[in-house]
C-alpha cells in the first residue's frame, strides 16, 4: 500500500514537473530559436572569415612563388648572357 501510494505520487510529481517544462518551453521557444539562429549566423561568418583569409594567404604564396619564378628565369637570362659575353670576349 505504501509503494503504492509513494509510486503514485511520484508519477504525480513527474508529470507536474513534465508540464511545468512544456510550459516553459513553449514560452521561451521563441527565444530559443532566435539564438540558435545568431549562433548559426555567427559560426557562418567565422568560418566564411577563416575561408578568405586562407584562400587570401594561398594567394601571397602564390605570388611569391610566382616571384621565385621570375627571379630564377631572371637570374638564368643574365647568367646565359654573362656566358655569351665571356665566350665573345
């Protein structure tokens, strides 16, 4: 009889506390939702930021790979004409 009655004043308790949160819940959903959305937005525009920076950095070290290009193509053109010269002379 006791288990009984503790049991059913548990279930009683439980389905208080159950609705007291639905309630809350759908007060707040709103709320909720809106700042899910601004966490989504934000984390975005993060990794939209991270995105264009390194695709900005990939560029610079495209270019001065391009620059190591043409100071190696440079380099050889004098050195090529520096041999012409000496041969000449």
């Amino acid at each position: 009889m006791n288990n009984l009655f503790l049991a059913t004043t548990l279930d009683g308790s439980l389905a208080q506390i159950v609705e007291k949160l639905n309630v809350l819940m759908d007060s707040f959903w709103k709320y909720i939702v809106l700042a899910l959305a601004a966490v989504i937005v934000v984390w975005g525009a993060y990794i939209g930021i991270k995105i264009a920076i390194a695709h900005k950095n990939e560029e610079k070290i495209n270019a001065r790979d391009t620059d190591n290009i043409y100071s190696l193509v440079f380099t050889c053109r004098i050195r090529f004409m520096m041999l012409r010269l000496n041969m000449v002379c």
